[in-house]
C-alpha cells in the first residue's frame, strides 16, 4: 500500500464537518453534475458523530437519501438528536445548500443513523462469508480514469475488478466483485472513510446498459457489521448483486469484506436508471 498523504483531503474535510456546521466541499471529486455520494455520506456521518460525541464503532444502519445534486462549495450541516435510550441513539442530519433554481437554501442530503452499544442475546448467527475472494496480489484489471468519460473522484479512488464488468458494457447480469482502495490512503480508515469507500464502485446494474447513460443513487442503506477502524488502511473486497431491475430503477446489496473475508458492512441501493 501507499504510504498516507500528510494531509488527504478527506482528512481535512471530515475534521472540519466534525467541528463545525458550516463547511466547504471540496472541487474535484465530481460524478457527472454533483458530487460523489461517498463523500456526502461522508460527512453527513462525521457531523452525527462530532455534534453527539458518539462512537463510530457503535453504528448499526445509516440510511442516506441523495435528494439533490451536491455541489462544489458553501455548505451547512443541520443535526438533530432524535433519541438518545439507554442503548440506542438515533440521529438526523441534513445537508443543506444554495438552490440555484430557486434563489433559496434547500436540503440536498438527508442520512438516518442508529447507533447501538452491545448487549447480551440468545440469537446469533456467523457474519456472511464471500463467494470467492481474490488474492489482493492477484493482476486484476482496474477501472482506469479517463477525463471526459469516468467521474472525477476517480482520481481518489482505485477499484479492480474480479468479476463481471465495467459500465455499459452489455453484461448478461448486475452482479460483480473486486477490490477498493484509495489511491493515497488517509491518515487512519475510520468509519467515514469506509462509508465514502464502498460508495466508489459505480451502480452494478449500469454493466448491462450497451451504451452510455445517466445513472445514480436514490437511496443507500449502509448497514455495520463491525467496526472498520479496527483493521487499518488496506484493500478492501466488495461483492455485489443486482436483485431486481424494471421501470428505470434497480435494487442491489453488496457485501464488504477484509481480503482475509471478514464480512464488515452490507450495503443496500436503490437506482435510477436513464437508459
């Protein structure tokens, strides 16, 4: 792995939405006319744990609604403490920006997250286990960047695929798996690290489009496992399926596991398809 940039720009701008709800997003980590939804969740997650002085290890669900465009620029980060009970603490936070077809403030991304502390219980059940996980010395292709066709935050982020296909491609299914990293690690993988990683991979269902065409989230249910921070900057492995697809959205779940397939997250989208 790369040795972590001093100062990576997630870094900086998690411990600013930690500390403060005025906030910058930053240029350059554009998806088509808005900015990657990893990094919104990003933040929506950092302000929750910074407003309520919580334990990112206690995430159980964070539900994320992607209700506008996110734009380059001023920001504000609205949090609201639903419930605080003697296990479970639910929180909401918005993020709010200037809409230009309106002249006024209005909320772009909206993110429900439950945290829970352990408790004792009769019910368990082991973690999922991968399909087939790769070697992460395997020589697997990569999504490469091209300017002009893939998403800026590309240059962020590195994903190598195992199975199935890039976007557009004719693919007979929506199912694939590889590998996520980023391209300069940050200083220490901490949850909102984690949650802005497994959003990199571009919707699975867009492989089976034959030609180019809009696409994105309108809902992402990120569901914990067990706490990221625990195993440190590494590659992690991602495995998808697309369960239904029709009338121009697609349903898919995915499961994030370490290379040695320790399931740590599921994660749940809802699609919009163009094409």
């Amino acid at each position: 792995m790369t040795a972590p940039a001093e100062t990576h720009p997630l870094d900086l701008l998690f411990a600013q939405s930690a500390g403060a709800a005025d906030i910058e997003i930053p240029a350059g980590w554009g998806q088509g006319r808005a900015t990657f939804g990893g990094l919104v969740a990003g933040v929506l997650i950092t302000r929750g744990l910074g407003a309520y002085d919580l334990d990112g290890g206690t995430l159980r669900a964070a539900t994320i609604s992607f209700v506008a465009p996110v734009a380059a620029g001023p920001a504000r980060l609205e949090s609201e403490l639903l419930r605080r009970g003697t296990s479970v603490t639910q929180v909401e936070i918005r993020l709010r920006q200037h809409d230009p077809r309106t002249g006024e403030d209005a909320v772009a991304a909206v993110m429900l997250a439950s945290f829970g502390t352990e408790r004792e219980s009769s019910v368990e059940l082991p973690r999922p286990t991968p399909t087939a996980i790769a070697s992460p010395d395997a020589d697997l292709p990569e999504i490469p960047y091209l300017p002009g066709i893939v998403p800026d935050f590309f240059t962020h982020v590195r994903m190598r695929l195992a199975r199935g296909r890039v976007p557009f491609s004719g693919a007979p299914d929506g199912d694939l798996a590889g590998f996520m990293s980023f391209r300069n690690p940050p200083a220490a993988m901490t949850l909102p690290h984690v949650i802005a990683l497994i959003d990199a991979w571009p919707p699975a269902p867009g492989q089976m489009l034959r030609r180019p065409a809009a696409m994105g989230t309108l809902t992402w249910t990120i569901e914990m496992l067990a706490d990221p921070a625990a195993y440190g900057n590494q590659e992690w492995w991602y495995e998808v399926r697309t369960d239904a697809a029709h009338h121009g959205y697609a349903h898919s779940h995915a499961t994030v596991f370490t290379p040695a397939g320790e399931a740590v997250a599921i994660s749940r989208q809802t699609i919009t398809i163009f094409g």
